[in-house]
C-alpha cells in the first residue's frame, strides 16, 4: 500500500521577475493559493494593476490532495505561453502555486521558440527569487471531551506533540487539532494510550470516555 505522502513544497508570499526582448516585456508573478477561486481573484487584481497589457499567460497547480493543474496561453500561439509557465512549476518542484505572466507587446514578434523562451526565463526569473518551504499535509479533527478529564486529555496531546488550532469553552470542551495525514492512526494510538494508560485507540475514548472526534478535512 502506498503511503500518503504527508509534505509537499510551496511559496511563502508573492515574487516578480521579468524578462525582456525585442521590446516586449514579460513581468511574471508568482504567488501562493489553495484554491482555483483564489487565483482567479488574483489574475483579476493583476490585470487591473496592468490594463493596458496585451496578454496575460497564466498556470497554477494544486494538490497533493486533489491535484489540479491549468495553464492559458490567452491569445498567445498554442503551447508557446502557459506550458511554459507551467513547465517551471513543474521545474521547482511546487504546489498550491499560482503564476501569471503579463506581456506588453513591443511591436516585434518574437515567434513561438521566444516567446516559449520569455514566458519560461520570466517565470524562472520570479522563482529563482522565491523562498520555497515544505509544508505538511494535515488532517483536521474536530473533539469534544468532559470537562472532568480535559487536564488528562490536554497532557495527552502535549505528550503526542499534536498541534492544537483552536479551543471553544462555550458548552464542552472542544478542540480543532491538527494531526499528519500518514501519521493519524498512530498519533490518536499514543493520544488515546497516554489518556488511559494502556494500549488504546481513538474508539475507546469515543464508546468509554464519552469523547466525540470528527475528522473535519485533509489540507
């Protein structure tokens, strides 16, 4: 069986590069997002920025969950903008980044191998500047617990090293943890073995201890 791959590589924040010839100029942002709406959001703000650009090429790629990949050329010859662009998504190794590349058109054309070469070298250009970090792939729980054994659970997570995102206090004690995606049998194993102090798993605190777990989604 194959194990869930548990990271992945992203950006941290926007980067721009640029690329010119024969009097076009290429400016290729690069930026993080987590969904298809995000980007468009972002394509939309750029294209405001630039409005009297003549095309904006674009790609982005999503995953590892669901992966979803796309590129547009926007008017550019077939293959000649948005492979390109993707290409080096691709190069670098990154998900859950998106790239538009905005031209203004110098009066020459450059032919499919330059403008292949200007969107590729424009986007290279903003990645090379881009801090690129692995991130975690994580699988969110939502639980709720007694009052009566929350200081025994809360050790258990400190014991287990569990992230937790959020604590509400308004009716039970509830709690949005974090746990990696490979990894979540045996983080609820140790939580639930350290709660009861003997083997355990995540049942026994649901039929024994009146625990509800919910997972909530894989991000």
């Amino acid at each position: 069986m194959k194990k869930a791959k548990d990271t992945y590589k992203t950006i941290d924040t926007l980067y721009t590069g640029e690329y010119k010839d024969k009097g076009s100029r290429f400016i290729a942002y690069v930026f993080p997002m987590d969904s298809e709406e995000a980007f468009q959001n972002k394509l939309q703000s750029i294209q405001e920025e630039h409005h009297k650009a003549r095309h904006f090429c674009t790609a982005f790629r999503l995953g590892p969950i669901h992966p979803l990949e796309r590129h547009n050329d926007d008017g550019e010859p077939s293959g000649s903008a948005g492979r390109p662009i993707l290409g080096q998504l691709h190069s670098f190794d990154i998900m859950r980044v998106g790239a538009v590349v905005v031209r203004y058109f110098g009066g020459t054309k450059l032919g499919v191998s330059g403008l292949i070469e200007a969107y590729r070298e424009s986007t290279a250009a903003a990645l090379d500047k881009a801090r690129i970090k692995p991130k975690k792939v994580l699988t969110y729980f939502r639980v709720q617990c007694p009052y009566a054994v929350m200081p025994i659970f809360m050790e258990a997570l400190k014991y287990a090293k569990v992230d937790i995102l959020e604590k509400n206090f308004e009716q039970l004690p509830s709690f949005q943890l974090a746990i990696p995606q490979s990894q979540t049998e045996e983080f609820w194993d140790t939580i639930s073995t350290h709660f009861v102090g003997h083997s355990a798993d995540k049942e026994d605190l649901i039929t024994d201890h009146d625990f509800s777990i919910k997972s909530e989604k894989t991000h």
